[in-house]
C-alpha cells in the first residue's frame, strides 16, 4: 500500500506559506490544508481529515509539529513516520498526554538559533516520547528558512 503523506503548518502560516509550496511543488500528491482556530479545532479537522487512512507520513512545522504527534499518539496504528520541523512539543500538556513512548520513526529537525520553541526542551521531550528518534540541530532558526529546502526530502518522505 502505497503511503500517504500529510504537511500540517504552523500556528501562524497556511496552505499557502513557504513550506507548503515547496511541497506542493516537489511532492503534488502531498495533503496540504488550512488549519486554524484553537488546538482542539485544529485537532478535529486533522482527525476528519484522516479518519481511516492508513500508512501516514506526517510532516508537521512548529504548531503542526505538535499536532501532527497528538495525532500519532492518537491514530500510532495509522502513522507510518514522522518527520518534524522544529516541533511545539512543549505546548498543549503533550509530554504529559503520553503513558508509552511512540515506536514509529521520527525524524526533528530544530534550529540552534530557534527563539520561539527551545530546541533543547524538545529533544528532552521528544527522547522520552519517541523511541525511534532521530534529532537534529541545526544552525537556523525556528522557520528554518535556510535548511528547510536543503534536506533530503526524498529519503525524509520514504518509511522506514
């Protein structure tokens, strides 16, 4: 069954932010959709959206980081790998929504020079969460504007 990749943006961006139109333009097949409102809205409409689907590879930015892990915590049987894009780990009482760590891949990419969501209390987070993590830091910050187009999509968006 062939996998079905999802980007979820960030708090303050939308379906039509940087990220979204790289993806758009590299990877067509992509799911890419406007989230707003609170956290619990933006909840409902991820799980509508993905009510059912099966072999997920979430890609989530900052605020969508977030979401996207509430979403395998949630669904872990629908999510094949995640791939997250200096995560909001630390918001929403997350860490403390998880009673066993997460066994899919997950890839975090963060910014040393991140401002709005520290890097170093995502990846305490996260290497408690994610039993199959893969973190890195990276010299950017929390848009990761400058890294961003550089990773290796390709692989990234391949599971495991």
């Amino acid at each position: 069954m062939k996998n079905k990749l999802v980007f979820i943006h960030g708090l303050e961006s939308t379906s039509q932010g940087t990220k979204a139109r790289y993806f758009r333009k590299h990877f067509p097949q992509m799911i890419i959709e406007d989230y707003t409102g609170d956290f619990k809205t933006r909840m409902r409409k991820l799980r509508a959206l993905l009510n059912g689907q099966k072999n997920l590879i979430l890609v989530g930015s900052s605020f969508g980081g977030l979401m996207a892990a509430q979403y395998a915590l949630e669904h872990p049987d629908q999510v094949k790998k995640m791939v997250l894009i200096a995560p909001a780990l630390t918001l929403e009482g997350f860490a403390e929504a998880v009673s066993k760590p997460l066994t899919m891949p997950v890839v975090i990419y963060h910014g040393r020079k991140d401002t709005v969501v520290d890097a170093q209390d995502v990846r305490r987070i996260a290497e408690k969460v994610f039993s199959r993590l893969d973190h890195h830091v990276v010299d950017d910050d929390h848009a990761l504007n400058t890294v961003f187009p550089t990773l290796p999509w390709r692989s990234l968006l391949e599971s495991d």
